[in-house]
C-alpha cells in the first residue's frame, strides 16, 4: 500500500500538520481534523482503497480513477469533485503534456490523486511541513489552482518569446527550417489551449458553486485565479494568431523566392532556346551544312550567337521582362 500513498496528512488548522502512515488514516476520524491524502491512481492498491475503505459514491469513484479526463468541477451533497490540469514540468518531459489532478473535497477530508508528479502539490506538501500550510479546504483548493496557475504562466511566456524570436527571424530570412518550428509551436499551443480553456470555466464556476466548503473570502481569491486563467487563454489565442500570421509570412516568402528562382530559369531558357536550335541544326550529320569548308565558320557562328543574346536581352528590356 505504501506505493499507492505520495503523502498524507492530518492538518492542524494552523498551517501545520502531522504526516500519516496507512495505519493512521484508517484510524482517523472526522473528530481528528482535516485529512488530506494525495494518491496514484495508476496503482491498484488506491483503487482498492477507493473502492472498500474510501466510503466514496460509485459515481465520484469512477471519475476519479477514468483514464481520460478534462478540467470540470461537480458539487455533491457530501463534497465536490473538482479535476484540473498542471503543465508537465518533470525532467524530460514537454510541458504541453498536461498532467491530470483529480481532487475530492469534503469539510474534514481532501483525496488528491494523480500519477505523474505535480509540482503544485508538492509545494502545498513542503509547505504543510514548513507550518505555512493550507488552514482548510478552500485554502487548500486556492494554494493548487493558483501554483497550477503560476507554472502555466512560465511556460507561456516562454512560448511568447519563441513567437517572438520566429517573428525576427522570418523578417530577417525566412527558411524552410522555421516552418517546422513554426509547426511545433502551434501544435503546442493548441494541447495547452485544449485544457486550459475548460479549466477557466472551472474557475469561474467555483466562484458560484453552492457549497459550504468555500467561504466568501475564497470565492474572492478563486476569483482573483480564474481571472490570471483568463488572461492565459487570450494570450494563447494571441500567440496562435501571430504564429499563424508568421507562417503566413513564411510561405509567402518561400513563395516568392520560388517564383523569382523559376523566373530567372525562365529568362534563361528564353535565351539560350534559339540558340540551341541554330547548333542543333548546324550539328546535324548530314551533307550541305553551310560553313563546313570555310576555316573561319565556328568564329562566325559564335559572334552570331553573341548578337542573338545581345539583341533577346535589349527586347527583354524593352518589354520590362528583366
């Protein structure tokens, strides 16, 4: 069972608390304080816990433990479900992989599960053992969506300053290597955008949720969060729409050095066909080709050549080809 359990602990109320083993949840009561347990739900053990000792719905069971989720907040009578979605900072991994948090909210009890490590929880987790933990349930869902909030901000405004950077380099050299980043990019900001935009509406519908597990003051901070989520969302319709601009940019670009490149084979070709018709036919194999005894044919032939070029570039000038 120790695998299944990241950390538990009964909170005093003061921003303190005590760390339990499995032996003392199961003999923690409601009389006790606030417990708080943080699960991986990808190990059977929680899900047998959940299921024989949690005295959780089947309903909130269930959508704890479902493998795909989105951002969403349900109120119970006895609690409420609130699932949200963390930015993957782990070594190696992309931040767009956004990390799932299922959250179940009760007045003397708070079951956090997940499977990969969430940074926001474990500040919460440092700082119980600090003494400046969460003092209740609305503290404790203020301090993670707002450290979810705040790491979701790091990873845009480095997304913002790629856009940036690809912006410059398009107006200075555009190149085929940049559509792939440009590619990249967007692709990385429509996964963020997927999740974050219903998690702003789990922020606004928090402030209106008719529970008693959130004060007034709550609200307020809760409040305070969606707006920041907000924000998050308009930039990253910002940042898509200049990427998109900038790929539009790009192509242009590459289009247009493709059609000068054609252009220039084009006038080329406009120059030398005559000339290889008038050697092709010289170049024949057969009798009565004019020059064949004359020692000074080839010169003569090569200033007519020279003329020809000379006369095809004035006519494209005149007519504005080149």
């Amino acid at each position: 069972m120790e695998s299944a359990l990241i950390a538990s602990f009964l909170l005093n109320g003061k921003g303190g608390g005590k760390e339990l083993d499995w032996p003392g949840i199961r003999n923690w009561d409601s009389d006790h304080g606030l417990l708080w347990l943080h699960l991986d739900y990808k190990e059977d053990e929680t899900h047998q816990w959940l299921k024989e000792e949690s005295g959780l719905d089947q309903v909130v069971f269930e959508a704890l433990l479902a493998e795909d989720t989105r951002p969403r907040c349900l109120a119970y009578p006895c609690g409420m479900l609130v699932i949200l979605r963390g930015v993957n900072l782990n070594p190696g991994a992309d931040p767009d992989d956004m990390i799932s948090l299922r959250v179940w909210l009760e007045p003397h009890r708070i079951i956090s599960i997940r499977h990969r490590k969430v940074m926001a929880v474990d500040d919460i987790r440092k700082s119980v053992v600090d003494g400046n933990g969460p003092t209740d349930v609305g503290d404790f869902l203020f301090r993670l969506t707002r450290g979810l909030a705040y790491r979701i901000g790091d990873v845009l405004n480095q997304i913002d300053d790629e856009v940036d950077l690809l912006e410059d380099e398009v107006l200075e050299r555009g190149s085929f290597e940049q559509r792939s980043k440009l590619s990249s990019l967007r692709r990385q900001i429509i996964r963020i955008r997927r999740y974050l935009s219903p998690q702003r509406e789990v922020m606004t519908r928090l402030q209106t949720e008719k529970t008693q597990l959130l004060s007034e003051m709550d609200r307020i901070l809760l409040r305070e969060v969606a707006d920041q989520i907000t924000r998050y969302v308009e930039d990253l319709d910002s940042a898509k729409d200049r990427a998109a601009v900038c790929q539009e940019e790009l192509e242009n670009r590459i289009a247009s050095q493709m059609n000068k490149t054609l252009y220039i084979l084009s006038i080329i070709t406009a120059i030398f066909l005559p000339l290889g018709l008038i050697t092709g036919l010289l170049g024949i194999n057969v009798g009565g080709i004019p020059g064949s005894e004359n020692p000074f044919a080839f010169i003569i032939v090569c200033l007519m050549l020279l003329g020809i070029v000379a006369g095809q570039v004035m006519i494209f000038r005149r007519i504005h080809w080149v």
